[in-house]
C-alpha cells in the first residue's frame, strides 16, 4: 500500500495513477485523507490526555505525601473520568485505523514516470527483439505435436481434476524436470538462495503481496483452514521475511523458488486456452528481489536481463515490453513482461513479468531495514518469473521440432536429457 503520508502531499499525482491505471474513480483518495485527519485529530486527543492523566497521577502521590487526602480523593475521582475517556478514544482510533487501513488497500500503485501511459496491450511498447522468427508452413502447433507424441494427456487430467490440469508422460515430463533444473541451477550462479516455499498460504501473506483484495477470484480456497493455493512463488517467498527488520549489510536479497502455481483463470476462453497456453496447475520458477530503495531500478533492469539470458541460451526467439499503466497490474510501479515467439501458432506467448513494486508490497510486510542514521525504512520488492514453463515448453517443441516430426532438444538442456532429441 501507499504511505497515507505521500498520499496527503501528492493526493492529485495519486489520482492521475489510478486513472491511467483504469481506475476512473478515485474518489478513495479524498475518503482517505479525510480518515486520516480524523485519525490524526483523535491521536492528538489521546495523547493531551493521557499526558493530563500522567501529571494528575504524580500530582496525586504528591499530595498523600502532603496528608492531603481529600485533594487527592477529588484528582482521583477526575483520574477515572479520564480513564475512560481514554479508552473510548482508543476504541475509536482502532476502529479509524481500520476504515484508514480499508481504504488504502483499495488503492493501486503510482506508476513509475518512464512507464507508457495507455489503457489496453496494444499501448505497451516494445523495449527489445531478439532473434529470428520462424515462419514455415509446415510447423505444427504444440498440441499437436504433444498429441502425436503422447506427451500430454489433457483428457486424463481432465478426468483425475478438471480442464487445466494436464498430466506430462515421458519425455515430456523429464522435459519439465530439466527446465526446472536448468532454471534454478542459472539463479543459483547469479547469486540467488534457493527457497523450498509452502505451497499454500494464509490471508495475511495473500495481503502481503497484494492477491488481495484485488486478485480474490483467481486463486484456488481452502476455506476450511483458510489458506489460498499460492498462484506463484512470489507470496511466500516475499512473504518469508514479513515483519522483520534488516540491516543495510544484509542487503540485497535474493531469493529463487520453484514450485507449482495454481490460477482458476476465470474468464478465459477462445485461442489463448488451447494447449498449454492457459492452465490451471502449472510449474514456474520464481526469482525475488528485497533491495534497499535506492537500487529498486537498477535491480529491476538487472532483473530483466537475467530473464532475457534464460530465453537466449534456450535460443528461443523473444521480444521485451514495457507495459502501459493500464497493462501493468495493481499492484506494480514498472513492470516488462518477455513473450516467447510460437511458430506454431504465429503470435507471442508471455513466459515471464519483471516486477518493481516500490514500497508497496514491503509496507504491507512492514519489511523494513534500519539507514545509516539507525532510523527504521521501508524496503523495496521486486520479483520475476525465471521462467514459467507451460509456454516455454509450448515454444521449445514448436521451434525444435523437424520436418519429420522429432523435437530436439535445446543444446542447453541436452546435459539434463541426456538426449539430444526427445
């Protein structure tokens, strides 16, 4: 969330941010400050008389120390008036420091000032291309390659759970295995600490990281125990250090973790499901940055590039986007995302988002560290998928497979396989 403090000195810059965020009304940023100076009025009351009730009590012991009972009595009596004076006040600043705390969640992000204004995918822009397309005729989508083969079963996983959740036989499988493998090892010489996260998480980590409240109907519910089926590493693993204090030698973090991801995808439908291009259970390695604010951007592009390095040893043609603000999400400031070409299906399929989420996430967290001064700061967050695979492996049998009908292996990924075609 933002800090109700920069809220109150940018009030008109925050809501130009929810507009070009598609959020027409922000109307939410007037109900804020208005909360905010009623908290901050009952803080100022609280505090005169408590400091009231304080110079009373040592007032009081001076005069029993005088033999002055019947003064004291009296001071006594105005004592327990102020009592509960005060803790009528303390319920009602609770309860403002809720409504304060509702409202500031219903508030996205500032975008950062290089980040596209636009509305829809067509204003993103593209930062960078690499490689070359393929643009034969004879190249056959995934599916049909994996249905020829008998690598994925869709009508099994359909049958054991539901549409989404495909079973990968053989080499398919071992394909998943290598790619993760290939991923964490990459993340692990670029220095970053393998985590084995939970796969399920409770409501405070989901508010943490901002899935709530905005992102409620994509996640999977265990009511019962009221966890949420994490839909990518990034909630617990950001999530690890939630209400901890760093100091500025620990900094940076950097964490990497694989895991499964679940996403109900509510909504989807058409050409962008078939296959392995939309599912519901899916493998992704995620890679998570905790970083001193001053470095977020610079970390942010480092971020990027190391996902790009991913894509150009797979040698699988590519191209960057920086996302417009009405592309970009709630939750970041600046966000790439990196599309994969799919020669089989003549489009670009997105494989990984490269986040910068400010302050924000880490202020939910109260993920803190202390300055040179010993004052107590917030932290900055970022986080990047490093990378997803449903449609890596959509692009990788799509490039490599042969006129013939074999699929090769990326030379890469041929020490993990030790094949060189699948």
């Amino acid at each position: 969330m933002l800090d109700v403090a920069f809220i109150r000195e940018n009030a008109d810059l925050v809501k130009e941010g929810m507009k070009n965020k598609g959020e027409p009304d922000s109307s939410v940023v007037d109900r804020v400050i208005e909360k905010d100076e009623e908290w901050r009025s009952v803080v100022t009351e609280l505090d005169n008389l408590r400091a009231e009730s304080n110079k009373k009590a040592k007032k009081i012991g001076q005069l029993m120390g005088q033999g002055k009972k019947e003064e004291a009595q009296k001071l006594i009596k105005e004592t327990g008036d102020n009592k509960e004076k005060i803790k009528e006040l303390e319920d009602k600043l609770s309860g403002l420091e809720k409504e304060r705390s509702d409202l500031l969640y219903q508030i996205p992000n500032v975008p950062d000032k290089s980040v596209p204004v636009g509305h829809s995918e067509e204003d993103n822009e593209v930062y960078l291309t690499w490689g070359e397309t393929s643009e034969e005729e004879w190249r056959k989508p995934h599916w049909e390659i994996a249905e020829k083969k008998g690598w994925i079963d869709f009508e099994r996983g359909s049958k054991v759970t539901g549409a989404g959740f495909p079973f990968y036989v053989g080499a398919m499988a071992r394909l998943q295995r290598a790619l993760i493998n290939f991923f964490l090892n990459e993340a692990s010489e670029k220095g970053y600490t393998e985590l084995q996260a939970p796969y399920f998480v409770n409501e405070d980590s989901a508010r943490g990281t901002g899935q709530i409240p905005d992102k409620e109907d994509m996640m999977y519910t265990i009511p019962r125990d009221g966890f949420f089926a994490i839909p990518t590493a990034e909630v617990p693993v950001t999530n690890f250090h939630r209400d901890e204090i760093f100091s500025m030698e620990d900094l940076p973090v950097y964490y990497s973790a694989y895991t499964p991801c679940w996403r109900r995808e509510a909504g989807s439908y058409g050409k962008d499901v078939r296959g392995l291009n939309r599912l519901h259970q899916f493998d992704k390695v995620e890679l998570v940055k905790i970083v001193h604010p001053d470095s977020s951007d610079e970390e942010l592009e480092s971020l990027r590039e190391y996902a790009e390095s991913l894509l150009k040893k797979l040698e699988l043609p590519y191209r960057t986007l920086l996302m417009c603000t009405g592309d970009m999400g709630f939750t970041q400031t600046k966000k790439y995302d990196l599309e994969v070409w799919s020669p089989g299906q003549h489009r670009w399929l997105e494989v990984s988002s490269c986040s910068n989420f400010g302050s924000f996430q880490a202020r939910r967290m109260q993920l803190r560290y202390k300055n040179e001064k010993g004052k107590t700061e917030i932290l900055h967050t970022l986080n990047g998928s490093g990378l997803a695979l449903p449609r890596i492996v959509a692009s990788i049998l799509e490039t490599y497979q042969t006129e013939d009908g074999d699929v090769l292996v990326p030379d890469v990924l041929q020490p993990y396989m030790n094949s060189e075609k699948m």
